[in-house]
C-alpha cells in the first residue's frame, strides 16, 4: 500500500508542477484546503477518497480499484 500512495502523491505533484500550478493554487481551484494537499503530496495514508477525486479529476483522474499482485500477497503471507 506504501507505493500506491507514493504514486499518487507522485502523479498530483508531478501533474501540478506541470500546470505551473503552486499547492496554493490548487487547493483553491480543487475547493480544498491547503493542508490537505499538502497531506495528499506527501503521502498521508488516511485521506478522504472524495477529496482525493476533487483533485485528481482537475487533471481528468478518478481513484478507482487496482489489481494486487498475488504472488506478493501470499509470499507476506507465509514469512
């Protein structure tokens, strides 16, 4: 799970350095506070999924489920 929030806080920041967007910036067009970006790019385990969305469809994203690896699950599962 590490990585996946790695890469969403990856994709948004990387998404609004390329819009030349600053997190103020972004926050105020997503309608979201500026702490909770800043939570959302570093990669904060506990954000409301709705928030989430709210940015990442002004880049035209949605969170949606993604397949797990099997093979790593039941190896965590054995050690």
């Amino acid at each position: 799970m590490k990585n996946e929030l790695q890469y969403l806080s990856r994709f948004v920041k990387e998404r609004r350095k390329q819009a030349r967007l600053t997190q103020k910036m972004l926050a105020s067009k997503a309608v979201v506070g500026l702490r909770f970006l800043r939570d959302l790019e570093q990669g904060k385990s506990s954000l409301k999924m709705d928030k989430v969305n709210v940015v990442l469809k002004l880049f035209g994203h949605e969170l949606g489920p993604v397949p797990l690896n099997r093979d790593s699950l039941i190896d965590k599962e054995e050690g």
